[in-house]
C-alpha cells in the first residue's frame, strides 16, 4: 500500500496557489501535449471563474516514488478562512506561498497563524 500524504498550499489572495498547482499539473504529465487546458484548472466553479479567485479548496494527487500526495490548493480570501481552516485540520504539512514583490500580506500571516497552531 502506498503512503500518502495531505499537502496544503497557503497564501495570500492572489500570490499563485492555484497558478503552482497548474505547473504541477504540467510537470506531472497530466495533460496531453496537444491538450488546450484553461488556466486556473481547478477552479472550475461559475463564481471562482467570474470573480478569478479559488473559493472552494480542491485537491490533486501526484505521485513520487511510493508516496501518493494530494496536494491540496486552499482559498487566499479572508472571507473564506473556515475554509482555509478545515483544510488545515486534514493536512499533513503545508506550502506557504508568498508573493517575490509583495512579500507576506495579512492573510499570509493568519494562514500561517492557524498552521502553526496545529
């Protein structure tokens, strides 16, 4: 039986959560070369694609070497920190993503804040 593992991606709105489970995608194969693929693959809801952010988390699964990982992409919105939250509750570890430019925003810190209180 493989080991699996919870991996959660956290960061500000906006800072390329949903952009790095993109590439993650791509580097995995997971997409034809000749496939069209939208950008923002997960967030396929009506409401996260007018408002262009992840509302709802989703997750995928990679593979490597005996170890099966779902890496899961979290909203960066304050509004939806229950969300965010829950998320955290089921994760094994966590990705904090912060923006090159912009560095660590509000709701970078209260990610953060809640993973470490885990």
């Amino acid at each position: 039986m493989k080991q699996i593992r919870n991996i959660a991606i956290i960061a500000h709105v906006d800072h390329g959560k949903t952009t790095l489970v993109d590439e993650l995608l791509k580097q995995n194969n997971v997409f034809r070369k000749n496939q069209v693929v939208q950008e923002r693959f997960l967030d396929s809801n009506d409401l996260e694609r007018e408002r262009g952010i992840t509302i709802l988390s989703k997750n995928i699964s990679i593979p490597y070497k005996d170890v099966k990982i779902n890496v899961i992409d979290t909203p960066g919105h304050s509004d939806f920190g229950g969300e965010v939250e829950r998320v955290l509750k089921m994760a094994d570890g966590v990705l904090l993503l912060v923006d090159s430019f912009e560095g660590p925003m509000p709701q970078t810190r209260f990610v953060l804040e809640k993973a470490l209180h885990l």
